[in-house]
C-alpha cells in the first residue's frame, strides 16, 4: 500500500517505516554509529535525505556528497562535517569513486579512528552494488554496523534511474564504470521483479542490453533486446 506518489517527500509506507527507523536510530545514538541506506535511485535517495532534514531540524544534519576529485579522502570529509557538532553525518556519492574498493577499504583501516573521533551517526547511502562492495572490502566496519535501511522505488524513480544509467553506457564509457551502471541496471531489474512498472524494466533490459552488444556479447545482447522488445510490445 502506498500513499499518493505526486509532488516531493516521501510517500510509501514501506519507506517511511524505515525512515522512521534511521530517525530512532539517530536520536538514541551516544556517539558513533554507522548506518548504511540502501537506494538505488539519486531522485528517492534526495527526497529522503530531504525529508530526514526537515524531520530532524536541518542545523542538525551535515551532507557529504563525495567528490571524486577531492584529496581529502572519505575519512578527512568526515573529520571535518564531526567538528560541526552535529547530530548526524549523511554521505552519499560513494558509488562515484574510480577505486571504489580501494576508498572502503581505507575506511575500514580507520574504523577506531572514526569510533573515538566522531561523536554522532555516520549513514552512507548506497545503491545495491556499492553495499556489496562495502560488505566484502570492510568487513570490520559491516559487522559492527547499527543500522541497515532499504528503501524502494515510488513513482518515476525506477524509470529515471534505469534512464540515467543506460544513457550513462556509451563506448566512451571507461570498463570499470561502465560495469557500475550495468549492475545498477540489474538491480533495478531485480528490484522490479514483481512490480508492474513494464516502462522502467523494458529501459532497464534495454540498457543492458546495448551494453552487452558493446561487449560483443552478441548472443546475450540479442536476448536481452528481445525481452526488452516483448515488454515494450505488453506497454
């Protein structure tokens, strides 16, 4: 059951129980705490933070959007948003980093470090293949966490998000990068497993499709683009 999906916040039930969660969370924690949001979709996952903002008092909620260009490295932009005095530190963009399991890996190196120096909750948010990631580079740092958040699609996500993804798959497109959008095109087929949104999973089969014929995975390539072209047909 879900709410209406039109205008901005969060409007399915599902979300907003874990939402709920992550708040409670929030406002028990004495000290650090690592949480992990799980969502696939950047539209769902800025309403969300969005929501949390408002919920929680917005002075009380530091952002970090990683930037993969940044020489301060994920453990420093979190020293640094600590020194704020706030209640929560949100980090997003994790998925963006060239050496993703490289940059994990250096988080759970500092796993006591971040313990004694920050002195609030620190909630990644992450789609589906970065959590994986998480889990298998820090193992530390994944079982010692207090909280894990699963949010689902509501309204456009899914479509915007299986758009964003197959557009982002060019031959231009670095390999590595590249494997990162097809395993987000996956998710979001797996995600959709029993959803009737023919229009998001016919873009999303499409995707992969045209990636795997850039691989010259013919015969996969071909059949992905024949599943595509059979929900495009029941749309």
């Amino acid at each position: 059951m879900s709410r209406d999906t039109s205008g901005e916040g969060v409007h399915s039930d599902l979300n907003r129980a874990e939402l709920d969660a992550m708040e409670r969370m929030i406002r028990r924690a004495n000290g650090f705490r690592l949480g992990l949001a799980i969502v696939n979709h950047p539209d769902l996952r800025e309403r969300l933070i969005s929501t949390l903002r408002d919920d929680l008092s917005s002075d009380q909620v530091a952002t970090i959007d990683v930037d993969p260009s940044s020489e301060t490295g994920i453990v420093g932009a979190i020293e640094d948003a600590a020194s704020r005095d706030a209640a929560v530190i949100l980090v997003s963009g994790l998925e963006r980093l060239q050496d993703l399991p490289a940059e994990i890996a250096v988080l759970n190196l500092n796993r006591d470090y971040l313990n004694r120096a920050v002195n609030c909750p620190v909630i990644f948010w992450l789609p589906e293949f970065a959590l994986r990631a998480f889990a298998h580079t820090a193992a530390d740092l994944w079982s010692a966490r207090s909280g894990l958040y699963r949010f689902v699609p509501e309204g456009e996500d899914a479509r915007g998000t299986a758009a964003l993804a197959s557009d982002r798959i060019s031959w231009a497109t670095p390999l590595e990068e590249r494997v990162d959008w097809e395993e987000l095109l996956q998710d979001v087929i797996d995600e959709l497993a029993e959803n009737d949104d023919l229009a998001a999973q016919a873009r999303a089969v499409a995707g992969l499709g045209e990636s795997a014929l850039m691989r010259s995975m013919l015969a996969d390539g071909s059949d992905l683009l024949e599943r595509a072209l059979f929900l495009y047909r029941e749309i």
